[in-house]
C-alpha cells in the first residue's frame, strides 16, 4: 500500500467544486481530490479517512485526458490526472476546508 502523500495529491478546488460542497437538502458534503492514476478506490477510501478522521459514504474517480498544447509549431500534449469525488456520511465534514 502507499502512502497517504503519495495517493491524494492535491484538492482540486474551483468555483464548480465549491459551488457542489454541500447539498442543500441533506448537508452532506462531498469534496473533490487529485489523485494518483494507479489509487484504487479503497486506497483513496483509507487515505481520506486517516488523514481527515472522518467517515466516507462513496468516491467516484475519473481520468481527465490531458490537452493538446501548442507551441509555435511544435504541438505536446498535457499529462493524464485522476480524480475523486469523495462523499462523506452525514454529519461529517473536513475542517480544513470550511470557510473556502
């Protein structure tokens, strides 16, 4: 297994992610991660949950295909990234991302 650090790269924030935090109805949350292309979802499930001492309902994970880039003439391509949708059960949340 690998490490926490190595699995969950970064959060990925942007105003649809934050727009989608809580649900409104329930409460629940659900955050968004970058994270390694081979992670399986149980890896993500343990690293969220002994990194942030909290519980998760689901992830679903998906690859976003890197961009076509050009510079001048040459054309390169923009490395694949994976990432997760993690919901936590009700009542949970992570306290390092209230207020964003």
């Amino acid at each position: 297994m690998k490490e926490i650090h190595q699995i969950l790269i970064t959060p990925h924030i942007t105003e649809d992610t934050t727009r989608n935090m809580i649900n409104p109805r329930t409460g629940v949350r659900q955050y968004v991660f970058k994270v390694a292309k081979d992670a399986k979802k149980i890896d993500i499930k343990r690293a969220i949950e002994s990194r942030f001492d909290v519980k998760v309902d689901t992830i679903n994970t998906l690859i976003n295909r890197g961009k076509i880039k050009r510079v001048r003439v040459a054309a390169g391509k923009r490395a694949n990234w994976k990432k997760a949708y993690i919901t936590l059960k009700a009542g949970h949340q992570i306290a390092e991302f209230e207020g964003v």
